[in-house]
C-alpha cells in the first residue's frame, strides 16, 4: 500500500442570484461560505531495512486542520428561464 494525502471537507454556504437585464438572460449568481478541512499527509519517512518486506519505507501520517473563507462569484447566461 503506498502512502496518499487523505482529505475531508466540509462546507456551509449560501448565495444569492441578481438578473443583471430585464429578460434574465444574464445574472450574476454571488456565493459565500465557510469551509472546515482535515488533511492528513505522510510524514517520518524511514528507510526499511527488512529486504523481505513489499515497502521501501514506513511512514507516519500527520494532520492538519484548516478553516476557509469561500467566495465563489459567477457570471451566467441561461439559455431558458428555467
């Protein structure tokens, strides 16, 4: 098994959409929100001397949490109203 960096993400958000001409055909479509993630990365790689073993290294996983601020603006343009 070789190592990866593992992450989980979690996300609150809520936008609002403004018709930027009277037909509706374009808008503008403003999200916000807030966002949590937990990143764990290998870390501590050693050599493994075992030549019968499949790995060349062991490893530990270490974690990280972040929290993020999400502005997410868009442009559109519907070909329908609906």
């Amino acid at each position: 098994m070789n190592p990866f960096d593992q992450f989980e993400n979690y996300q609150i958000g809520f936008g609002k959409i403004y018709k930027l001409n009277s037909s509706g055909t374009i808008r503008a479509n403003l999200s916000l929100g807030l966002g949590y993630t937990i990143i764990r990365e290998p870390e501590n790689w050693q050599i493994n001397k075992n030549a019968f073993l499949t790995e060349n290294y062991t490893w530990n996983y270490g974690k990280h949490n972040t929290v993020s601020l999400i502005i997410n603006p868009k442009i559109e343009f519907p070909i329908t109203r609906f």
